[in-house]
C-alpha cells in the first residue's frame, strides 16, 4: 500500500505539477519511519476530496514530492452521521475521535453537558480542538478516507439543541438520543430519509432535564441492548449499527 499522508490546503497547496516539502511531521513519518527515500511514491490529499499520486524527489531535512496524478476517489459512507459526544475525562475523546473516522463519521459536534468531567477554557480547549482535528486527519491516513470529518468547538446542550431546532432544511433527519434504559431498539426505526445526529452523554450520564430538553428538541431516546456502554464505547458501537443498518458495511 501507498502510504498515505494529509496535507491540510493552510499547510501546502495541491494542484498538478506542484512541488512541495510535506509537512514536518509527515516528513518525519515518512523519512525517518517508513524510511521513504527519493523515487518512492506517496499519496497526498488535502481532505476536501480526492487524492494525489506524488513522487519523492528529495530526501534531506525535509521531503520534496513532486505531485503527479489527481484521483477523484472516495471512501465515504452515504449515511451522513454528526456524533454529538459528552465531553469524556482524560484522553477518551482522543480514541473515540480515531475510531468514528475510521468508521465513517460525518462531523463531530464535542459536547459539554452537566456532568461532564472534562473541563476546559480559553488556550487550553483550542489546542484540545486542534489536537483532535489532526487526529482525525491522521485516522483518514490510516483508513482511505479523502475527507476529513470536522471536530467542532465545545459547545453546551442549550446551545447545540437551540442550532438544531433553526435547521429547518433538516426536518427528514434522524435525531437520537442514546439512553440505557427506555428506550427503542435501533432496529425498530425506520430508514433515515436524511441525515443522523447522534447524542452520547458523558461518564455520569445525561440529568434528567438534559434529556427532557433533547426529546422536546426532536431527538429519540435508543437503546443499544441491556448493557450499558462506556461512553467512549458508545459512539462507535452506535456508529458501526448504523452503517450495518443503513450504510456501506
């Protein structure tokens, strides 16, 4: 396999012909890692769409790939899903981030409800922010993907449920509320004839006017079985059934 690397467009500009030193830490990656050297190959996408075939044409400080062919290719899955995930303690939100891209995930909406345990402000929650960008980036690497699902700033409940409620050219979508006890089954619900958002509560769980607030917002409380999920296990298992149910698996 072609290794693979993301090339964000304020880092390097892709278009035919260019050349142009790949990022530090790809380059590193690829030369001191991989250990790539002039006249290999390497793919380069900027995670808007599509791919590039580059060669290595210089291997010094830095990797110099000159671009080659455009490859219109994707891997995306034709279920739009925005995971809406509780802020999660310590780096959880880092292993849930990884695995709904690899799975397929549309946008990741970060949420701080009441009882999340993760509590950041100012400087330290953007770096958080970028620090989970450049893992979905390096998760699209991995998996094929061309397009880098989002990870949105951290906003509260009452914020996301009032931006969900405008969004009146979402009326067909798929609003679920995850909830271990009463809720439907999964597969009891109809086919989305739009896109799915999907509410994961923190460790402690959603209080109880949280989840009064997101069932008068349109959201649907669901179960995934009689056990309860770890909320960095959530998600993912959430994410895997739909794209069984309805998606490209």
């Amino acid at each position: 396999m072609i290794p693979r690397f993301h090339c964000p467009p304020d880092t390097c500009t892709l278009s035919p012909g260019a050349l142009l030193d790949l990022p530090d830490a790809s380059a590193h990656h690829a030369l001191r890692v991989l250990r790539l050297g002039i006249g290999d190959n390497v793919i380069l996408f900027d995670g808007q769409g599509g791919e590039w075939l580059a060669e290595i044409v210089g291997a010094g400080r830095t990797a110099r790939v000159a671009l080659q062919d455009f490859s219109a290719r994707e891997a995306e899955a034709p279920l739009a899903v925005t995971l809406v995930q509780g802020l999660p303690g310590g780096d959880k939100m880092d292993w849930v981030v990884e695995k709904c891209t690899e799975l397929g995930i549309t946008a990741i909406q970060p949420l701080a409800a009441k009882r999340s345990v993760l509590k950041l402000t100012g400087e330290r929650l953007a770096r958080r922010i970028a620090h989970w960008n450049q893992i979905a980036g390096a998760a699209c690497e991995q998996c094929g993907r061309n397009r880098v699902p989002g990870v949105a700033p951290v906003i509260d409940l009452p914020r996301y449920l009032g931006q969900t409620m405008k969004q009146k050219e979402e009326q067909n979508a798929l609003r679920i509320l995850l909830a271990p006890e009463g809720g439907v089954s999964l597969k009891s619900l109809p086919r989305p004839a739009g896109p799915v958002s999907a509410l994961v509560g923190p460790e402690s769980g959603w209080e109880a006017g949280e989840m009064q607030a997101a069932q008068v917002a349109g959201f649907q409380a669901v179960s995934l079985g009689p056990r309860v999920l770890r909320t960095e296990t959530a998600g993912i298992a959430l994410l895997a059934a739909l794209q069984s149910l309805w998606g490209d698996f």
